[in-house]
C-alpha cells in the first residue's frame, strides 16, 4: 500500500486549513487511515524599509512583515484516493508537496 506525505505551505493559515480539512474529508470518506494536519513551525521573514527613500529628513523606519504557515499531512491510500486529492481547487497563496513512498 502506497503512503503519501503532503506538505502545505501557505501565506494564509485559513487557506492552508482549509485544503487540509478537504484531504481529511477525502481520506475519511475513503476509509483510510490519515494522520494530520500538524501544524509546524511558523516563519517569519522581516524586513525594515526606510520611509523617506532620498535619505534626506530622519531616519524613520517601516517593518514589512510576511508569515509562513505549514502543516503536514500523512495518509496511506490508494490511487483513486491520490486522484480525488489531485483535483482539490487550491488557491494561489498555497503550495503543495506530495511525497509517495512504498
């Protein structure tokens, strides 16, 4: 029997929630066994920009901030199960990482 690891990454962790509960929902309805979604450490990337960009006045400052959500899934299916999980719409701000192992 197959076993696939899928890793979402997203800007959202509504969005990353949401296509995780849909893998749950298609791995419960096919009876199989699915363990997840584990939430893993969150990332975040900062970056201070100058306001006034001629240099001229005082050195003020903006933070920019953007915030990394993962969350891993592991199921072990078959290949109707893979294929229903392939045609889940996903949104722009989420990326998926599927690894097969045997």
């Amino acid at each position: 029997m197959a076993k696939a690891t899928i890793k979402l990454i997203s800007t959202s962790h509504a969005d990353a929630d949401a296509i995780a509960n849909q893998i749950k929902s298609i791995a419960k309805a096919a009876q199989i066994k699915c363990k997840g979604a584990i939430p893993l450490p969150r990332k975040r990337i900062v970056q201070a920009v100058r306001k006034a960009p001629s240099g001229t006045g005082s050195h003020t400052y903006e933070k920019w901030e953007l915030r990394i959500y993962k969350r891993l899934l592991e199921i072990d299916g078959n290949e109707q199960a893979f294929r229903q999980i392939m045609r889940i719409p996903v949104p722009d701000s989420v990326k998926i990482e599927i690894s097969l192992a045997e």
